[in-house]
C-alpha cells in the first residue's frame, strides 16, 4: 500500500534482514537503539537515519572527572522515633549508595529537620551534621524526627535500571550531569557538535531526552528496591546552585519541604503548590534556554532535531504554551494507548511519531518473553495498535515506529505480515487526516484539573502503571470518541469561569488528587463558577470523587449539581434516600454500568434518575440542575468497551444533544467519519469477531482488529 | 431445674396459659406490656408484678391542654443553592410535618442561618422570619444556604412508630412533654403519686425510660421517611428554656450549629465537642435530680424502681459515674448481643435483667414472621440466647425474661420447651456466678475511644443496626472471653497516660469516628502516652483505621507503632514493601484471617510479621515497638467464631502471654471457669453441631447452642 511514515531499528550483521523489512514495511527511515549499531550498510541504504543522544550521560569520562556537577535530588529520611533526648539520623539508611551520595560539602543551608508528629520543623541551632549522620538535641521522647537533605546521584537511572535488570556485571555505571553548572552545559553544547561532525549520515538527532529524568529513587533492601517513581515530578532538578539562581530570579525561598512534602515529594497525582508550579516554570526556561541552544546545533550541521518524550523528558513541557522555543522538528512518544496517542498529536510541531509496543526485546515489561519460542508476538502488536489506533482515528500521527533488535523478529513472519498491514493502516488513516479532519459531535469537553493544559491527555505515565486510575481511563475512553477535548486548570476557572466554549465539564479521580483537585473546591469562586455554568445549560459529569473535600455539608463539594455525595463515616446515622432504578440513556447502544467502588454513595436531593446501583448506593446517575445536567459514575474501566460507551453517553446526556454521528450498535466499534475524504473509517478495537450494526451502512462483519474503510453513505 | 430470675408477660383473656407458662419457666414476676393488660387474677397469683411507665406520654390530655411544654429540637433546613441575591427557605421542607412544628414563637434568636459553601454564619440583619418561611437577603449566587431552627414536637417518637408501623388509624397520637418545665415536671411526680396509689399490685414500677427519646427526625418523602436517627444522641434534650439555663449554669453559651453540625447532628458515632459534652453533663444533672425524684415517689409507695435503657433512655447513663444517684433497684436492657449483657451487668446498680428476643409479636423486627404457622421461633430464640450467653458466662445477670403478647407462643411447644431450658440455663449461670467470679486471663484490655467509659460496651444501638461497625464486632469478641475489659477516654490517656493497670490498648474502627477517635490523635500528647505504653512492654491492638488522621506523614498517626498504614492516595508513587506471609500464632486455634476492608494498607517498615494478605496488602500483621507488641487488624467479624478467636489471640500476642486457662480447639466453643465453684462451663455458641477438643476433657460432642456444666479437672 504504499510506503513512508515508518521508521525501522537497524541492527548490523542483519544487512540483508534490516533492508528486507525496510522494504516489507515501507520504512524510510532507520535507528539505532540501546544496544544496536547501524553499519556502513545500512547508513548507505538511502534511508534517513535517526540517532539516539542522552547528552548528560554521554561523556562519563568528563563526568566522572567533574562531580561537582552531578546530579542532585532532596531525600526524606526515613523516620526515627525518639526514646530519649537525642536521635541520631542516618539519612541515607534505607536508599540505595549505588545511587545516592550524602552531599555534605555544598547546600546544607537547604536541610531540614521535621518534628512529624507535630508538624513543626527543628530549629538550626538544635541538630547538627556529624560526619554523614544527623544529631539532633532537645529530642522529645515518642516524637518522630525526619532530616531532608541533598544527595549526590552517582548512576543515570535508565542506565541503572538496564545496569540491574540485564545484570551488566562490571559495565561502565553512567553518571548524569546537571547542565546548570556553566561548564557541564558548555561541555554538553562541544560534545554536540563534535558528535555531529563525527556522524554525517544521521539525519535526525533523537534526544533521549534533554536533561532531568522523571524521579525515581532507589532503595538498599531487598523487599524496597525503589523508594518512589513518578513520571512527572521534577524532583530530579534541584540542585544548591539551582536553588540559589531560583531565588535570585525570583526573590522567592524555596524550601526543602516544598519538595519533599513529608515523604509525598511532588507526586503528579497530588496537586502542586503554587511555589512548586514556580519552580516548575524556572526549570522551564533553563531547559528551553540551553535545549534552544542544542537544537541549534543540530540544525547547523543540516540535520533534524527530534525529542523523545520520556526518560529525562522534565522541563521540556510540550503543552507549556512555550514548546515551540526548543525548535523541535519532531517529538516521538513511546504509546500504549489511545491518549497516549492523541497527547502526541496535540503537540505543536511538525513530525508527531509514536514508538509502538512490543518493544523488540526478548521479554516485555513484565518480563514475560516476547520474541520466544511459541510466542505469538503478533497478538502483541494487534493489543496495542488497535488501542492506540483509537487516539490516531481522531488526530494525525504522521509516522510509526518500532524499537529494539530487529533480528529477535526474523522466526515470525506473521509477526513481519502483522507490521507491515499496520504500517500500512498507519498510512491509510494519516491521509484521511491530511485530506481533511475528521467529523466530531458538537460538543466540547472541558477536563478540569489542578494541571489543566500542561497535562493534556496524561495522568502521569502510562495506563498500566496507574491501573486503578479511573481519570485515565476516562482520557483513554475520550481519546476514540468524536468530541472536542480540552484540558483546564481548576483555579482558572475560578478566576475566569468556563470558557464559552465548553459544553460538559468532566472532573474524575480519588478524593485529594491533582485529578479530582482536592482542596481546590474549598474555593467557593471555582463551585460558584461550576453551578453558574451548569445551571445555565452546561453539562457535568462527576466520575469517583469528583469535586471532593471533606468539608461544609459532605464530601462531593457539589452534591447539589450531582445530585450525589459520598458518606465518609461521619453521616453514617443521617438516614439516605431511597431509590428504584430508572431507564437510562446513559446505558443506551451497549453501555455497560462501572463496577463500584469505593462505599457511601447516596443521593441528595430527590429527583435524580438512577440508572444503576450496587446495593443501596447509587452508580450511575443524572440529574438536572438549572438548565444543565449532571451525570455521576461512580468508576470507569476503559478496558470495556462498553463502559467506554458509557462515558460518550454521559457526554451526550450531559450536552443535552442525541448523537448525530454514524455509531455501531457494538460499543468494541469505533466509527470515524472523515467527510473531506467522503470515507467512513470502521475500526474493531477488539480482539474478537464483530458482527456490528450501523446506519446507513447495514451489518458488518469485522475480523479481530479489522479497520474498514467505507466511502460515504 | 428451679425457678426464679425470670419475668413473664402476662395477658389478660389467657390467665391459665399465663400461670401455666410461668410454672414451666419458673417465672418469679409478671409484666405487662405495650397492648397488653394483667387481670386481676394473674396479679394475684403470688407473682411480682411489673408495670410499665412511660411519664413523659402517659397523660395526652395534660400535654394538649400545655402545648408550650412540648418537647423541641433543632433542625437544619435542606441546603437551598441560592439563585439571585435572595433565597427563601421553608425550614420544614422535606421533615414530617407529623412529627415536627415550626416553632417561631420562642427561641429564634436560636436560630442561625449559614453559607455552608464558605461554612459562614450569616448575620442576623440578612435574614428574617416572614410567617413560617426564612428569607435571606444579600445571597451569593451558587452558594448553599441552611438554617438551624426550633422546632416542636408533636408525636412521641416511640408512639409514632407503633402507630404507622401498626397502622393505628385514629388512635390517639400521644405527645412528650419536657420536664425541664416546671410545671410539667410537677405534673409528672404528681401523676406518678397516683398511679402508685391506684396501682397496688405493682411491685416494680419498669420506667421505659425517663424524659428524652433518643433522636430520631422523620421526613415527608416517601424515598425518606427518617432524616436521622441516632441512639446516643441529646438532640431531643434542647429547648429555648434549657438553652438559657445551660448559659445560667455554666456562662458559656451553646448554639444550634453545636447540635446541628452541617446536618451530622451530634451523633455518638461522631466525635464529640467540648460543648456538647458540658451540655450532656448539664442535661445528666437535670435528669438525675428529677429522676431520683420520681424514683423517690415510688419507693415511698413500696415498690421497687427499674429502668429500661432503651427508648427514653438520653441522660441516664449508667456509667456516667453518677448513676447511683437516681436510686434505681434495677436496669433492664434489651438484648441481642453478648456486648449488650456485658453492658447492663456492668451498670451499678442491684439487679441486672435482660430482656431477650424474639419479642412475642407477630413479626420481628425486619417484618419476619416469627410467631405464624411453619415459624420456627424456637430457631430464633436459640440465634439469640447463644450469642447473649456468651457475655452472661462473663458477667452475672441476675434476671431475665420476655415481652409481648404471651398467646402468641401457645401453638408452639418447642419453643415453650425452648425457653423453660433457656431459663434453666440463666439460673445455672447465675448461681455461678453468685459463688464466685469466673477465671480470666491476667491481661487486662483497654478500649480507646473518644467516649471511654461513658460508652462502655456499647457502640451506639445493636449490631445489627449498624453491621459493618468493626468497633461493635471488637466488642461483641470480647463481651465473651476471658478478660478484664475497660473503657478510657482519648484524652485521658492524653492527659494522664495508660493507666498501670492496663496491659493491651485496643483501638478500633472508621476514621474519623469516635470510636477510632478522628482529631484527638493530632495531639501529641496521646501519641506520645500510647508509645511510651507500649515501647515499655504494652501492647496494641489495631483495627480498620486506628488512630487514623490524614496528617503528617501519612494516616495512622502511630504507623511506626503498628509498622502499618493506609495510602490515602497521596503516597500512590511512593513504593510499598514487599512481603511474604508468615505463620503467626494469631492464627492459631481455628482463628481465622477477616475479609479484606479499604484500600492502600502498606508496611512502613522492615520486621513486620504479616499474617494474612490480600493482594499487596497486609490485613493481619504483628509487629514489636521497643519492648511491646503491635497487632493490626484490616477487619473484624464477630459472627465468625474464627474471628472471635483472632481477637483472643491478637490480645494474647499484644500482651506477650500465652494462653493459660483451658480453651476449644474450635473457636465456636467459649469455656468459661468458674474456679470457686470447681466447674467449666462450655457452651457451643453456633448452630452447629461441634466435636470439641479440650484440654484435660478430652473429646466432647455438643449439640448445637448446648451449655455443658463440668467438673473442673
């Protein structure tokens, strides 16, 4: 079907092997991977070529020789209960030494002591450093005492964790510098165009990825080998100089505490302090300033610059509002799922390409084999695709690729047939884009979060990783269906309102999250702001906790709007209404009711229609407020296809508007309509026959994972 | 087998099944009961004679003709979200109209109106009373208003549910006066002159109870026809007069929002404030002073003065430590439970009666024929009595007996048979008793709570009205094994540290509850008294959420303690350790681990003993601290023998002892020794069938519910 949009891992001594399938999938472009060299062969082979830099970890040589510019990080000791006047702290007992260095010989001004049990911290004057311990005096007995402190990092963590997990025995442990010291960026900006000079066949400088991993701390026992991991917090750039620049830019002080949040740290999923968003910003600037300055050197040397957006992706921010002062040509993101897919997408610069799964390793994330005998890795490929194909229907991907090593692929040829058919849908369906956007029911959602923008189409890693995220799996549902999707931060809209053009609000996640908002709904601008909205016409819809705050009449700060609010003990002799079970739209055209969660639901106010329940608490509800509507769901698993169907209900119910959009009658079916192409694209997201029903265009029986393209009824 | 300790209803129209039946039961005394009457010839059968009086309903025609000494409350009107600058609220919205009236003429300065959206109190010059509806003035759009009000009560709650549940048609709807009035007061010990006097027969008068129900508000809507109930709570006790005395006696003043609360009312299950306490205190001296009045009247008459503890019950409180100031002869408790016997044989007074279930009515109380064709009551009474006597082995209770309408037991011998056994019994087991105490364990448990010893054995109502209480289900373990029990107060531990005579602490139930204890564990001082407890050699025990406050480092304020805690969401990135399960002796015996309960238990340090798990997380887990021991619990089920015994070995393990007295391999058989009378008393508390195996005694096969007397080996 034609070829382009697909980039393939090259692996010399498989020449003959790499060009066969280059030719197979329609690959115009080659990489290298951890692990992989490109030989002369392949360089030569008319392809474009991509090579991966992680430029902080590059040089171990200079590194090594310049530890004063390593990385650094604030740690929480773990806590120590006092028995008498005096405690003593180890503050690295517990973290791994592989990975951390006590650093006592710069920034100890920046050390905090806790008293936990009271909250207060401890005076300077009353504990002090001796050798690598922390004494502190004045100790009350039964009160617990944490030292917050700076550490070294002395192993680059994606190095340590390949180091650890292929058992790399005495390979080189790489260190990562922190280009805020002058030098270390002077050095990085030299090692770039050297490196460019040394590699005339390369035409795109993949960065692996600028400067300061996701945080991830390791432990020293066994049964804790990492202490945290999160993939958006900016633990990672702290550093005395940082600190000390951050309150020269800002007259501002930025404590320890800020970042270690009695041993939260600054956890995506919990809602960032305002001086956090302000260090954020400050790590921003630096990273665009010298990234800015990196790109430049690629563009010299007449190669393209692309970014991948994992690793030591921090800083880089491609929904800042600020992305494009990098001067990337590309970002490329490693996907799982459909909003994965869309996050890309959405990214303001030119080449939005996507590293598919299975990676081409022997064993998967989990460790199961891939590339083994009697694996069908084929089945893999299908898993995924036609999970992120969901997200690629609804917004242009303009190419794929895959990972890894190569020759692992040549025993499968079922697995060679299943990339090249979706090499070629990936093709098929970037044209439908470039021909024309496909066709979305009038209604705009509003996902309104502590983040907002900066945090489209995320929650913080992926799907797998936050399983029981029911805010993910609400993106993950959105992510295949035909509406306009915005992200807006909470405080905005109790600054601003809801924009005009927003048609339903969606608030979903746990109770105190950065996805629910937490403390944010004690706001009483943001709950009139929403009332106003909703009682004016506007649609919400509340999944698990929304607006939630233990606080004023209940817990779901607007059980009025809902209809809905969750008992969290203390109304537990306040009797709750009863209900019968009502017809619903909501569980039209194959939606499927949440399994519940969490205790405690009851209703609020007469009137509200109930669709489902799971003994005595309401699951799945609507209610009129105003001229608005309000739909609660109690869960959501984007994994079943109805309950995604669910969630478009929700949406069309709380919009106040009947679909208007061909859809199958079987929820597993995805229709994409692209009218400047006059193509219907029908696309099974299951891994089982469909026998679905649409209109106009009558039965249609779809293979496992089909995607059908049909000219316009 | 003998006679005596049992009371028999009595009714008229079947004299000779009367005295038959108290022959076969070897009834000493003969009530009567709601709807039932004693004729002469069953009063002058040689029996005692009680007589129920319930003084605050007794005389409707004086309640009528001094409408303003009619028991009052205060309400919260439902929340109304205000739509322009003015909101108009009718207080009575949504409450039965049956029960309750606006009162405006007394007491509105009372009354107070709030901004529940900012928890703001709105100034008396914005709002006022237009005829029966509250207009406010200067309202926000999109925020939720409230008012607290006064209002009247004008049907005695326990007569409102006889009468609807009986469907009483024209039957007169009986009021409650409040005594607090003087003239009712007088009223009341007048009527109670005569009714002594016209009532010779009568040996005990049976006070059901004094002068205040516990709360129970009823709404109009047929999805709610109860807004709150709440068998603890002094909601009732309020009106204008007792508002101002309060300020009289004590300077301080007390609002509605002390007793209203958002609309949580001030129920037992909620920790409760300072204030109310002092107001508790205030309405106890009241009731008291009136009470031993009244008890006075009647002992001057030569009968003797019981008190049932239910129903009417608020300000008696038999472990107020002041309860021997009304002069009562007896307590008579309504029973279902063993925790419940523990608590009426604990109170100080002579003679200790429970009154057992079934109740002779048709129905029970969930509308279950019990007394029909094919009923098998004899199943009932035997479900019961095998749960209750496991606290009566423990501690005496000198009486008991039944109520309801005793021809309704004609049809059924088994039953009859059934209860002359089941008195045979009690009378064995209180002649036990009277010869000497049972052996204990040398352990002595001290339950934590916000009430303490207030709450001794109880958890507010019965287990079945509150069935997933984990405090209750601790009780009702322990109301039957061999321990010293006692009850302390938060803030007493706080203050004074655990008293030397304790051995284990046991802390218990929901966060936020009064029975975990919500805030109280913020203060230091408690944190500190209960380590130091336990890091000198005490013991812990932990179930559900103890000492749980989302604060500081986590939930469980003493996590490093019990070497467990509760992710609330925030530490979602934060890794848990890893664990294998061990072999514990707290499952030892037929103990059995509880099904799982929440979310995001986790260990929070090495060298925790983890018994039982589900999934990730640890559920039955022991733990050292200094020289003591910590259990935690995830759960706890009493109505599984299994887990009954895991509370007996999380007691035992806590306090470092092994078992000493003689115990069932099977948990579904309690022992009980009774050393000054050189017996065991074993007792099959199931349904079952058990083959038991116990030290020194070899094998035994017990039929279901039997109690086996024997010689101590």
């Amino acid at each position: 079907m034609g070829s382009g949009g697909f980039t393939i891992p090259g692996e010399s001594g498989h020449e003959a092997y790499t060009l066969a399938m280059a030719e197979k999938w329609g690959a115009d472009v080659v990489r290298d991977s951890d692990g992989t060299k490109l030989s002369p062969e392949i360089l030569d082979a008319g392809l474009g070529v991509y090579s991966t830099v992680c430029l902080i970890r590059e040089d171990n040589a200079w590194a090594r020789a310049h530890q004063d510019t390593l990385q650094q990080n604030f740690l929480m000791s773990e806590p120590v209960t006092a028995a008498g006047a005096e405690v003593v702290i180890d503050p690295l007992a517990t973290y791994s030494l592989d990975q951390f260095r006590l650093n006592t010989s710069d920034g100890v001004e920046f050390w905090q002591v806790f008293d936990r049990t009271t909250g207060e911290e401890i005076s300077r004057d009353a504990w002090k450093l001796d050798g690598d311990r922390v004494v502190i005096t004045g100790t009350l007995p039964g009160h617990r005492y944490t030292v917050n402190f700076l550490a070294t990092r002395l192993w680059e963590e994606i190095s340590m964790y390949n180091h650890v997990t292929n058992d790399w025995g005495d390979k080189e442990r790489l260190m990562s510098v922190d280009p805020r010291h002058p030098a270390a960026a002077e050095h990085l900006v030299e090692w770039l165009e050297a490196w460019c000079v040394a590699n005339p066949a390369t035409t795109v400088v993949r960065f692996t990825s600028l400067f300061y991993n996701f945080a991830w701390f390791w432990g020293s026992e066994a049964d804790r080998p990492h202490h945290y991991a999160d993939w958006g917090s900016y633990d990672f750039t702290v550093s005395p100089l940082a600190l000390r620049q951050f309150t020269e830019a800002t007259g501002e002080t930025i404590t320890s505490e800020d970042f270690v949040n009695a041993g939260r740290y600054t956890s995506t999923h919990n809602p960032p302090s305002a001086i956090y968003e302000r260090w954020m910003a400050f790590v921003g600037e630096f990273v665009r300033e010298l990234g800015a300055r990196l790109v430049d050197v690629v563009h010299r040397h007449g190669k393209a610059a692309y970014v991948f957006y994992d690793d030591s992706w921090v800083g880089i921010e491609p929904y800042s509002g600020s992305f494009e002062e990098f001067g990337f040509d590309g970002i490329i993101k490693s996907v799982f799922s459909a909003y994965e897919a869309r996050l890309c997408a959405g990214v303001p610069t030119q080449t939005h390409e996507l590293r598919l799964h299975p990676y081409l390793f022997p064993v998967d994330l989990e460790g199961k084999p891939t590339f083994a005998p009697g694996c069908r890795p084929e089945d893999d490929l299908q898993f995924y695709w036609t999970r992120v194909r969901r997200g690629m229907l609804r917004a242009r991907i303009d190419r794929i690729g895959l990972g890894g090593y190569l020759s692992l692929t040549e025993p499968f040829p079922a697995f060679q047939d299943a990339v090249a058919d979706m090499a070629d849908q990936h093709r098929a369906i970037r044209d439908l884009h470039l021909a024309g956007e496909p066709a979305v029911e009038p209604v705009t959602v509003g996902v309104i979060t502590s983040w907002g923008a900066l945090r489209t189409w995320t929650a913080s890693g992926h799907l797998h990783e936050n399983p029981d995220l029911v805010f993910n799996h609400a993106l993950e549902s959105l992510a295949g269906q035909p509406y306009r999707v915005e992200f807006l931060r909470l405080d905005d809209v109790a600054a601003n309102g809801v924009p005009a053009r927003v048609d339903v609000l969606l608030n979903a996640g746990p109770a105190g999250t950065a996805w629910s908002g937490g403390d944010a709904w004690l706001d009483p601008a943001l709950q009139v702001a929403v009332r106003t909205f909703v009682a004016a016409g506007g649609g919400f819809i509340g999944i698990q906790d929304p607006t939630a705050v233990h606080h004023g009449l209940g817990v779901f700060q607007l059980s009025d709007v809902l209809g809905v609010d969750r008992d969290p003990g203390d109304l537990a002799r306040v009797m709750k209404r009863s209900f019968a079970l009502s017809d619903s739209a909501l569980l039209a055209d194959g939606a499927e009711a949440p399994a519940p969660r969490g205790t405690g639901l009851f209703l609020t106010r007469a009137g509200v229609e109930v669709a489902a329940a799971h003994g005595d608490a309401p699951t799945v509800t609507v209610a009129g407020f105003g001229d608005g509507t309000a739909v609660y769901l109690a869960n959501l698993d984007s994994n079943s296809a109805g309950q995604r169907r669910l969630l478009a209900n929700a949406v069309q119910v709380a919009a106040g508007r009947a679909v208007t959009l061909p859809r199958a009658d079987d929820p597993r079916v995805d229709v994409t309509v692209f009218p400047a192409s006059s193509t219907i694209a029908v696309a099974n997201a299951s891994g089982d026959a469909v026998m679905a029903s649409l209109p106009g265009l009558g039965e249609l029986s779809l293979e496992p994972g089909e995607l059908r393209l049909l000219p316009q009824a």
